[in-house]
C-alpha cells in the first residue's frame, strides 16, 4: 500500500509539472485540447525539459500518461483567453493596392519622412505606415503617392520596393497585451492556409499585416473565421 501510494505521489508529481509546462507554452496547449499532436513524439521531446524542471530522471511513459490527462482536460486557461480574445476581435480593414519601402538608416531619414507627411496631411485618400528597426525603416503608402515617395526619398538608400500588396489591421481587445500566445494563433492559422506575409506593423491593440493582393481574400476569410471559434 505504501508503494503503491508513493508511486501515485511520484505521478502526482509529474503530472504537475507536465502540467505547468505545457501551460507555459499556449501553442502546445492548443494542439493538445484539439487533438492533433502525437503524445509520444511530444513526450521525446520534452523529456528532457521535463527532467531538467523535476531535478531528477523521470520515464517517458509516465510523461505520456501525464499529457494524456492534459490534452483530456479541453478547458485550458490559457487556450480559453485565446479564444475569448479571439472571438471579440474588433474591426477587420482591408487595403489594396500599397507600396512598401524598405530604407537603411541615416540622418535624415526622419526628417524626408517629416516632410513626406507635411505633404499629404490633408489627403484623405492616402494611406501612410511606418516601423524602424536598429539599421533599417520600412514605410507603407498607397500606389497613389508613390511618385512623391520616390522624388523625396531619392537621396536615402533604399534597399527594397515592393509592389502590389494588400493589407489587413485588425484590432484587439485591450486585455490582449496580457494573454501570450495570441499572435501566435494568428499566424499559425494564416501560415496553415500558406499566406505569406511580406510585413508586420503593430500597436498595443492594433496590427497590420502586408500580403501579395492574391492572397488576401484568403487571409481575410481565416481572420474573419477566428471570430467564430
């Protein structure tokens, strides 16, 4: 009987820890709670995760057994405020025909996009974004500025145009910033579908995603669709 219940402490144990493992990883989550992840393969994988976290080895069946009960559990926290996010997502905006340039860095970058914006601030028909990284901005415009983008910016390096793109900004509750793994979701799902997304420009609640224009009524529709999940 002692025995007996000292291997069901020891299980107790692992399970505990599979447990808080897989909740640290939403995407995980997810797959188990949809059924579409083999457990022994995932269980090699963690394995040895799992005896780094327990301090000590641990049998890979007892592991196993532990995401058998996980995946069995459907009523994840985590996969449940994805979802919940998922289904109160706010406008979906669609745009066609951009532009997206990609400059390297230099002192006067900011200063062309100044005067860029000085120029169209009362053009309503246009549409203007803009990211910069540690050595290079990228700036998205309709097709009908591009002509006074490439006259004001013919001094600065432009490393890339691409033309012909769409995009899609969605936005998000604002309790998005505090559930991992959203983003996650998102992209999973457009890459299922093999979108390809040529650009990512985000705020705190809000994101756009750039896309070949032959591919955007696709990734509408699986956007539109994570609302009904």
């Amino acid at each position: 009987m002692l025995y007996l219940q000292l291997k069901l402490d020891i299980m107790k144990t692992i399970a505990a820890t599979v447990n808080e493992y897989i909740k640290t990883k939403p995407y995980l989550s997810y797959a188990l709670s949809d059924k579409i992840i083999n457990l022994t393969s995932l269980a090699r994988k963690i394995h040895p995760d799992i005896e780094l976290l327990m301090r000590k080895p641990v049998n890979q069946g007892a592991i196993i057994m532990s995401l058998k009960r996980v995946s069995d559990e459907t009523d994840f926290v985590a996969t449940k405020k994805i979802i919940r996010i998922l289904q109160n997502l706010g406008d979906i905006t669609v745009r066609s025909s951009l532009v997206d340039y990609r400059f390297l860095l230099s002192d006067t970058l900011l200063l062309t996009q100044a005067n860029l914006l000085k120029k169209i601030e009362h053009q309503k028909d246009v549409f203007y974004t803009s990211s910069r990284g540690v050595a290079e901005s990228n700036i998205v415009v309709s097709q009908n500025i591009v002509d006074l983008v490439d006259e004001l910016f013919k001094n600065e390096v432009c490393q890339s145009k691409v033309e012909n793109l769409s995009s899609i900004t969605i936005k998000l509750p604002i309790e998005n910033v505090k559930i991992p793994g959203i983003y996650y979701f998102i992209f999973q799902r457009l890459s299922w579908e093999g979108v390809n997304i040529t650009e990512v420009i985000s705020t705190s609640n809000e994101f756009t995603i750039l896309m070949n224009e032959d591919q955007v009524d696709i990734a509408f529709k699986v956007i539109k669709n994570l609302k009904l999940l």
